[in-house]
C-alpha cells in the first residue's frame, strides 16, 4: 500500500476547501466544544458590525473586535483543515485502492473443470458460485476459492509486496483476490462473491469510512470535554454580572465587554483536542492503512491498544501452513540414499504439498528420480493415506506410520522397533512422521516439519514485554503442539482444539475480564475471530475468517498484531497528551486575560501580569491568536500519532507529563509573549 507524506500539497489543498464546506452550522454541531468556538465567531463578528456605527456600546474599538473575530474564526478552520485532511488522506487511500479495479473479462467454465469449455464474459456480470478459468496473463475477475490447479499470483497491487505466492486447492491458501493476476500456470477458481462485494470494494469501502461511529474512548473523552466547556461557560456567564457589581461597588473602571468575555471563553475551552479529536480518530484508520492492515473502524483500531491476550492459529499464522520434508530417517541395513529414491517414487503421484516436499528435498540431495516404463502409479487417497507405486513388480508405499504398518502386515512383514522408534522422536520434535515401505520391508521415516516463520519468536518476546499473552491453538496432538509453541516462543497452547474449543478459551478470558485478539485465517477459525474483541485475518486466508474479522492484514504476517497494538496504544496516548496539554495551556491564559479584563477595576490584579503584557488588548489578541495557532502547531502530531515505546505504564505517565503537562504550561506563557512583542513591534496593540 502506497503511503501519503504527512503534508501532500493536493491534499492540502483540498482540505483547505473542505475547511469551508465544514463551516455548515449543522457539521459544527458534532462537535460541542469547536460549536462554542463557532457561535463565539460569529457573535464577535455581529458585535464588530454593532460597533462601527455604535462603538461605545461595546467598550472596545471596532479594529479590535475584527481581530478577535478574525481569529475566532481561523481557530474553527484550522480545527475543519485538521479533520479535512485526515479524511482527505484515508479517501486518497481508497483513490489508489480504486484504481487497481480493471474492467476484466473472464474465461466463464460451463462445467467445474478445465476441459469443460468457457465463453468470455464481463468480470461486473459474473456471480457468486460461477466457476471461471485464469490463466497465465489473465487478472482474477473476483475473490473467490481454488478448485483446481495451483499457480503463481502477482498480489503486489493489494499486499505492496513483489515476491509473488502460491495459490492452489485445497488447504489455507486456496483463497485469490480479484486484481490480482496469474504470472504462471492456471487456475480453476469459484467465485465467493457478487460484484460489488470484493474484498477489494470492501477495503476501499473501510477506507472511505472517514466518518466513522466514535470509539467508546472518543465518546468519554466527549463527554469529559464538553463537561469542562459547559464548566467554563457558567463561569464565564457569572463575570458579567460580576464586573457591573464591581464596576458600581469601586466606582472605577468599565464593564467588561462581550468580546472579551467571548476571547476569554474561548481560551479557557479546551480547544486544543476539542479541534483535533476528530482527526486523531481518522488518523488511526489511516495509519493502519499504512500498515497494510485494514480496519472496518476506529473502534476496533483503539481497542486493540488494550488487548492483553493474543490467541494465534498454528498453520498458516505461525507456522507456513505446508509441513515440509526436512530429513530422512533410514532403518538398520538400509542407505539414506536408498530411502530417499523410494520416498521419491512413492511421491511422485502425490500431489499435495507434502508430497511435493518430499521430491524437492530428495533432489536436492542428489537423488535420481527419472521412472521406467510400465510403472503404475498410486495416488494419495483420504481412504488409503498413503501414496505409492508399482514398479517391477514391488509395491513401494508412503504414508502414515500406521497406515503403511498396516500395509506391510498384510503382506507378512513386520515395522522395525528403530523405525518405531524414530518416527516417535519424530513427532516430539513436533514434526510428523511418513514410513516409506519396499514391498513387505519398511525402509524408515521421512519426517515432515512445520516451519515456524523467521523472527516469530522475537516478536512474540516483544508482545511479552508489551504485558501480552500469546497462545497458539492447533488441531495437532499435545506432542506436536508442544514442540512448535517451544520453538515459536509462545506463552501457552491449546492443542487438539476444535472451533468449539477455540470459542470456550476466548469466552474464557473475557469472562475474567481481559480483552482478546486472534489472528487467523482458515474457515475454522472463523467463530472464534467473530467472538474476539480484535479479530485480523490473514490477507491469504479464506473468506470466511475475512468476513468474520475486523480487520485484515493484507501481509498476512501473524505478528503484525505488533504493530496494530502499538497504533492502538499511540491512539490513545495521542488523545491523552493533546488532553493533557490542552489543559495545561490554560494556565498562562488566565495570567495573560484575567489581569487584562479587570485591572482597570482592580488595579491590584496588576500583579498578575507575570509576563508583562503591554496592554489589556494586547493581552487579550495575544491569547487568541496563541489559541488558534497551537492547533495549526499540532495538526503534525494529531495526524502521526504519539509514538508508543514498551515501557512500564508509570513510566510513560511520567513522561507525558513532562513533555505534554510540563509543556503545555510553559508553551502558552512564551509562546503569547512572543506575539504580543510582535503586536507591540506592528502598531497592532
């Protein structure tokens, strides 16, 4: 996925105009505290029209109140610029999304098979359960499941990554996208989906959701703003009727003017996060976008900063989905070479990715696996589980342990305590052992082994330290299960697990009040994903644990949860410092306005002025430019995040305050001495 720099001049400018179009009185009300800020606006600018014909009625000059007015105004369209541009990043997303949508035409089988003939036909026009052929060269019409064949898919456009992938039948890797496209041999797919309802339209859908539902957080971050708001306008109410008592009791100074009142409102709201809060919200969707993971909202992107438990499907998650040939275990008497020409033999009608294995280590060795005339061979069925050939009157079998035990019985012989004993130390390592069997002998073991996925056991050391639980859950026996959760680094399993047992070992933890993410991407995993808080379904996977998710990694890397928990922690940690500094910042604006709308009826409130202040207006502008131009300061940060590091939670108190408390209170004192110096420098004030 292409990434946006933080500032691109189109979006900049298109975000300046929906500035304005935000300016609707009916899009400023979903935001209470930016509201005030906007009737404050536009009350300012009726009081500035009052006062250029009536300018004692107001206490202040007409040019000051214009620039009150002026940058009441630029406070609400820079809060709408920061919102727009959010918005207008993850819609230029959903842009490059839609542009990878190709008017396709697809080769449309009249049977289920690759003999059975096709007719050509608009990719828009096909349905779901229509079987389609695609070919070296040819773009995949829609999402859909492998039936037959197995090819290299080009998935670039969706993923970003250039190396190209297998897809083929059966397994966890059957599921192809549409757009993306065929580089070599074919494919027989059945569509899963309508036009219209792709998993590409649906992302570009997720993306252009900038006007998401609000976060839980969000909305108690809300409501904590506009009590504050309704706090400091109660107050701000009481000061008028306040200063005409005092102005009639001490017989000096003049009532306090509304634009004052309005500048000093407006200062005290929190502005700060009540401009940006919008934007760090759609600024999370977008910075997993960025990530190549797709979320259908900001809820579940904030929720994810919480999780605490991380349940991991073995095969295709943390392992590579296909167990692999690794060594061949020959019995007493028997060369290792001698194994592995008949483990080759006995492959070579098998078709599944294990058998496949088998041949590749074998040559990789040296082995000769060239085939006489008049061999008949024996494919791997589900019935017989093993696979084999018949060649010069000997049968040579591969399969199961048991299955060829079986098999070499019925013919009077007898499965050696070595080879027993090899395929057990076999399956404690956690791999999975097949006898290859010459006629009535048993020639020994060739062992399968899962790959764990490089650099899975640092990650998930990191998830540990970030105070997560991992724990994987397989379909294989506890043996198996055991060695793979030692060797990937995991803190628990959950072995021989059904999607029953699956749904109980996450209701199990939420019921102990702990938040739970799940990575997946079979069809089985699919209910257990939907009862998780934090549901990522691998890119690869199927479309069951797609739509069962609330988000999808398109690099369909388990560990990627590393990186969505962390966007999660700095959504919220973002909110919390703008928060904090926010706040903060109203320290120095009740020394720079207070002082300046009651000195002259209180002299003593002179004292004060710890920033020495040229003069009441000035003070008053001053504060009111600063409040406006720290959220232009800050739009950067909104959009970015604050950046998550795994240390202790005290720890990170500690130095948010520094940075956000502590700054926000020495920011606003420098920052509206600096522009009441230069109002002074101007003639402004």
């Amino acid at each position: 996925m292409s990434s946006l720099s933080l500032l691109d001049g189109a979006l900049v400018r298109q975000a300046m105009w929906q500035a304005l179009v935000k300016l609707d009185p009916r899009v400023q009300l979903r935001n209470p505290v930016m509201f005030v800020v906007y009737a404050g606006s536009v009350l300012t600018t009726l009081l500035w029209l009052h006062a250029l014909g009536f300018s004692g009625d107001t206490g202040m000059r007409p040019a000051f109140v214009l620039a009150i007015s002026v940058w009441l105004w630029f406070t609400v369209l820079f809060a709408n610029f920061a919102e727009a541009l959010a918005e207008g990043r993850s819609k230029a997303q959903a842009a490059s999304l839609r542009g990878l949508r190709k008017d396709t035409w697809a080769k449309k089988l009249n049977g289920t098979d690759r003999g059975s003939g096709f007719v050509p036909q608009r990719a828009q026009d096909l349905r779901k359960g229509d079987v389609v052929l695609v070919e070296t060269g040819d773009v995949i019409p829609l999402d859909g499941e492998v039936i037959e064949g197995a090819a290299s898919v080009d998935e670039s456009a969706i993923t970003g990554e250039s190396a190209p992938v297998v897809r083929e039948s059966g397994g966890d890797f059957s599921s192809v996208t549409g757009g993306t496209s065929v580089l070599s041999d074919w494919l027989v797919v059945r569509i899963s989906v309508n036009a219209g309802e792709s998993f590409l339209d649906r992302m570009i859908g997720m993306v252009e959701a900038a006007r998401r539902q609000r976060t839980p957080n969000e909305i108690a971050l809300g409501i904590l703003l506009v009590a504050l708001t309704l706090v400091f306008l109660v107050v701000t109410a009481t000061l008028l009727p306040f200063s005409i008592f005092a102005v009639s009791a001490v017989g000096a100074g003049t009532v306090v003017s509304l634009t004052a009142l309005v500048a000093l409102l407006v200062c005290l709201v929190p502005t700060t996060i009540g401009g940006l809060l919008s934007a760090v919200g759609v600024a999370g969707m977008s910075r997993m976008m960025q990530a190549n993971v797709v979320a259908t909202s900001g809820r579940a992107v904030e929720a994810a900063g919480d999780v605490d438990v991380l349940l991991l499907d073995k095969t295709g998650t943390i392992t590579h989905g296909n167990r692999q040939a690794s060594a061949f275990h020959p019995a007493p008497g028997i060369t290792a070479q001698r194994l592995a020409r008949a483990a080759v033999l006995a492959s070579l009608a098998d078709e599944t990715p294990e058998g496949r294995s088998i041949v590749e280590l074998a040559r990789r060795q040296g082995v000769d696996d060239a085939v006489a005339e008049g061999a008949k061979f024996i494919p791997f069925t589900a019935a017989t589980r093993m696979s084999g050939i018949d060649l010069d009157g000997q049968a040579v079998r591969k399969g199961a342990v048991d299955a060829v035990r079986r098999h070499v019985e019925a013919l009077h012989g007898t499965m050696p305590a070595e080879v027993l004993h090899a395929a057990d130390e076999a399956a404690r390592r956690g791999s999975t052992p097949l006898a290859v069997a010459e006629g009535a002998r048993v020639l020994g073991v060739v062992e399968l082994k899962d790959i764990v996925k490089s650099g899975i056991r640092e990650r998930f050391s990191e998830l540990r330290r970030m105070g997560i639980k991992t724990v994987m859950i397989t379909g294989d026996n506890k043996l198996t299960a055991a060695a793979i959760a030692a060797e990937a680094g995991v803190d628990d399993f959950l072995a021989e697990a059904t999607p029953e047992d699956k749904l109980k070992l996450i209701r199990g933890f939420q019921s102990e009040g702990r938040l739970v993410a799940m990575t997946g991407d079979g069809t089985n995993d699919a209910p257990a994903l939907a009862q998780a808080d934090v549901a990522v379904a691998m890119g690869s996977g199927t479309q069951a644990a797609k739509e069962a998710c609330n988000m999808v990694d398109l690099d369909s890397n388990p560990t990627k949860l590393l990186e969505i928990v962390e966007t999660g922690k700095a959504l919220l940690m973002t909110r919390g410092s703008l928060t904090t500094f926010s706040i903060a910042n109203d320290v120095a604006k009740y020394f720079a306005i207070i002082p300046a709308i009651f000195v002259a009826t209180y002299p003593q409130l002179g004292a004060l002025n710890v920033m020495r202040l040229a003069s009441p207006s000035s003070a008053i502008l001053s504060a009111v430019i600063f409040n406006a131009l720290v959220i232009v300061f800050l739009i950067p940060l909104a959009l970015k995040g604050v950046r998550y590091r795994a240390v202790g939670a005290a720890a990170l108190l500690r130095r948010n305050l520094a940075i956000y408390g502590l700054g926000g209170l020495v920011v606003p004192f420098v920052g509206i001495k600096a522009i009441d110096l230069l109002l002074v420098a101007f003639g402004l004030a």
